[in-house]
C-alpha cells in the first residue's frame, strides 16, 4: 500500500455518480473527516488505474476513534430502542436512495459486475432494516425462581464498542451486517475496512451521518491494518472483535483479543463442497454448481470449491458444466451483461494459475480455460478441471477464483468423507431429487450451513456461519446480536 501520495482530484470515472459527495478519501472518526498525514491509493482491479487516494492512518486514530466511540456509548445505549430503530431505518432509507451511486463505487473499486453491485446494495440495507426491527426486541425475560420470595430477571444489556473488520469482497454487506446488529444492540462501531476497498465503507459513513447517527456512533478509521486491527485488540475499552477474511488472520486477531477476553465473530475460510447425485438432473445439477461456484468472480467464501458428481453422471455432467462455463461473459463490470470480473489483486491470478498447474501435474484433465484472460492482466478464464485428486491443492485449499475442480464418486459414504475431509465447515452445497437422502446427508455434513437443491440460501433472517476453521458466532438472524450482549441476571428479594 503506498502512503505517500497526495489528495486526488476525483477520478473522472466517478463522473457517473448522481451524488458525487459520496465519494469521500478521509476517514470519519467521532463525527468528523479526518485526513492524516498520508494517503494510498485505490486502482480499478478492471485496469490498475488510481481511483482515489484515501487517509492512510494508524494506531493513533484508532485510539481516537475508540475514545469517541467510548464516549458515546452510555449516550446510544441508553436510548429508548425505538430511537435506535429508528436512525437505522433512516440509514437503510438513505442506502436505498444511493444504491445506484454506491453499486458503481463498488464496481469501480471492487470490480464485481454491476448486477452483482446492485445485488449486494440490496443485501447490504436489507440487515439494516432487519436489525431495525430487532432493535426493538433486545427483551428482558422473566425467570421462574427456585428461591422463596425472590423475583429473577434476565436483561440484554450492550458490551461497549465493537470493533469491525471487512473484506475486500463484499465491502457493504459486511460491514451493515457487523455493525447494525452492534447498533441494534445499543453497542457503538469502530469499523476497519479492506484497503483494496474503502470507498464503499465511507460512502456509507456519509450515509449513516445524514441519517443523524450521533457523533461517535459509528467510525470508519482507514489506514495500515496491522496498526489499527492491532490497537482494537490491544484496548480493554473495545468489549467485541467482528471479522470476515482469511482463517490465518483471524486466528491472530484471537491471539491479540485474549488478553483483554472480547467477545469474537469470526467468519472466516470456507473451502465448500457440492454433492451432485445422478438423481437430480444432469442440466439442473451443472447450472446450480456454475451458479455455486462463479458468483463473484469465484472470490467468496461460499463459493463451491470442490464439485463430486456420481460417477453415472459425471461424463455429462461434466459437458454440461463446462458448455455453461464457457457462455460466462467475462468483462469489466459496467460492460453490458458482465458475469466475471477482475480479481482483486495479482496475489489471486498466481493463486488460480498454481492451482491449475499443481492439478494438471497430478493427473487432472483441463476441460476449458486454465490460464489469464485478454481482458487485462488480473481477469482469470473461468476453468474446469476434471479427474482432479484429493492430494490437488485445489482439493486441500480455498482458491477464491474462477476455478472448478471436478472429481467423481461412486458411493454416498465416499461423497461424505471426502466432503467432510477438510478444516473447514462453513457451507456445503447437495443436489438430489431424493428427499431421504438430502435429509440423511445435511444431517451427516459437518458444515454451519447445507444448502439443498438451490444456491442462494443468504439473507437478513438467516444465522450465517460455520464450523471447525471457518468461524465462530453467527452474523445476521437475531443471533447475530449474541456478541454484542451481555446477559445480566438480578435477583430482587421479595420477603
């Protein structure tokens, strides 16, 4: 990350926004912009050109922004919930308004295609809204006392500030998913987004303050990640750590958060499977994998990373997966009917072409694609490998690209173990027109999340989270405000 560049004139690619004040390069501490010393910059992953460049802080504004989130803590908390609920629906109003202008800041930092853009504007206020909602029922509960004349209540009561940290790859969904349950639940925010994606993060900023969150409420500190998610840790005042990215980092941020003992969400690696039976349909089979596996360019954490199909299946199955592959449109993401992007970084190309050159090493079969794409240095083909085998990297390994590995098997045993045969849990895909067996199999599949017979399985209600390596927590549902609460018991006399 280069810090040492100046304030940018706004790119003129930014020219397409209806509400250009949505762009904003300064960090927003404790109602204020604040601009540092230093400022790095934001590229278009569709060509490597400077977009922006944004306030490069560190450890001190971290403090800053903690302090301020402290001191407006006992205010949010103590707010009647329908106030709280109330300034998150304004947000989500607001959200809704800019969706247009946020879905294009986001492709132009991010690079996802426009429909998915829009898609995640979408996803991003629906948590808004739902937390809206659930504000409003953080209840107490009654007890019945096994104690002679005494009263026994249960209260949910706010940790203090949170401290939340977002991914590249969905840079508005995660962060109104994190910190409107931390909202919601009377706690205040001190959010770290991506570098590679900070646009989207303060372009909400500039939302949540037009829709009068008080000053303090939420913070977005932008900068060197090590310095500012170090000193989050670090500070006794932030009661609970949220992040979403690599399980090697978010086992260091557990390391830092033990000693002063934070509640943690984690939602971390996935390395999903799909289970694909000859039952279900050799056409409705393919197109729910192509679907698991390419959204978002192959860069997320649901995305289907190692594909069995039963072997009566398998020859056409792999035709079908791969004539659908290859009708994918690749492009940068405003290009009419755009499907795969740019990967984020050069880190990504090398890590699908090593895939694919450890999987051919091995005995794999390239069926189509395999290597860089015309469209710029990081698009990647979207790529099928068949006959992979388990010890593959891509069998072992999250790939977060646009590259299918398909292996076949012959028995619902053998389908399981191999599923099963990772330290990872968080979603696993099944495709079967037999309804015993989907039943039989969801309950034998060590994954936080089974989705049957369809892809989209996300939202607001549902309690998003995995197993094993991929996490801790939940985030959404009315679970996801578990972190953010401490549960007080009292005991009144009654004699």
């Amino acid at each position: 990350m280069n810090a040492h560049v100046a304030r940018s004139v706004p790119h003129r690619r930014f020219a397409r926004l209806s509400d250009p004040r949505l762009l904003r390069e300064d960090a927003y501490i404790g109602g204020r912009w604040v601009a540092g010393a230093a400022r790095f910059a934001v590229t278009d992953p569709a060509d490597g050109e400077a977009l922006a460049h944004v306030a490069s802080l560190g450890a001190e504004a971290a403090d800053r922004a903690v302090e301020a989130a402290a001191a407006a803590f006992p205010i949010w908390a103590d707010l009647p919930p329908e106030a709280r609920s109330a300034a998150l629906l304004r947000w989500h109003d607001a959200i809704l308004a800019a969706r247009e202008d946020l879905a294009a800041i986001m492709v132009l930092e991010q690079g996802k295609p426009l429909a998915e853009a829009r898609g995640e504007i979408d996803y991003a206020a629906s948590f808004v809204r739902f937390y809206a909602g659930e504000a409003q029922r953080v209840c107490v509960e009654g007890v019945a006392s096994h104690l002679p004349d005494a009263e026994m209540r249960l209260t949910r009561r706010p940790v203090g500030v949170a401290g939340l940290v977002t991914p590249w790859n969905f840079p508005s969904a995660m962060l109104t998913r994190k910190a409107t349950a931390a909202l919601a639940a009377g706690c205040t925010a001190v959010a770290h987004p991506s570098s590679h994606t900070p646009l989207s993060a303060l372009a909400l900023a500039v939302l949540a303050e037009r829709a009068g969150l008080p000053e303090g409420v939420f913070n977005v500190v932008t900068g060197e990640a090590d310095a500012i998610v170090g000193r989050l840790c670090a500070d006794a005042r932030v009661r609970a750590m949220s992040f979403t990215g690599s399980t090697e980092v978010g086992r260091l941020i557990a390391a830092r958060s033990a000693p002063t003992m934070k509640r943690l969400v984690m939602e971390l690696g996935g390395h999903a499977p799909l289970i694909a039976f000859a039952d279900a349909g050799v056409e409705r089979a393919a197109a729910m994998a192509v679907a698991a596996k390419f959204a978002t360019s192959g860069q997320d954490c649901l995305a289907a990373n190692r594909i069995y199909v039963e072997r009566p299946a398998y020859a056409a199955f792999a035709d079908a997966f791969v004539r659908r592959t290859q009708a994918l449109k690749v492009a940068a993401g405003f290009a009419e009917g755009a499907e795969i992007g740019p990967l984020m970084h050069e880190r990504a190309v090398a890590k699908c072409a090593a895939h694919v050159a450890d999987a051919l090493a091995r005995g794999a079969r390239l069926l189509c694609g395999g290597s860089g794409h015309a469209a710029g240095p990081l698009f990647f083909q979207p790529t099928v490998l068949a006959d992979v085998p388990p010890d593959a990297a891509i069998m072992r390994e999250e790939t977060f690209g646009p590259v299918a590995a398909l292996a076949p098997f012959d028995t619902e045993a053998e389908a399981l173990a191999r599923a099963n045969d990772t330290e990872y849990g968080l979603v696993a895909y099944l495709s079967t027109a037999d309804a015993a067996r989907a039943a039989r199999m969801s309950a034998r599949l060590d994954y936080g999340m089974v989705a049957v017979n369809r892809v989209k399985i996300t939202g607001a209600p549902v309690p998003f989270g995995g197993t094993k390596q991929s996490g801790l927590g939940r985030e959404g549902s009315r679970h996801g405000l578990e972190a953010f609460t401490d549960i007080q018991y009292v005991c009144l006399d009654r004699g």
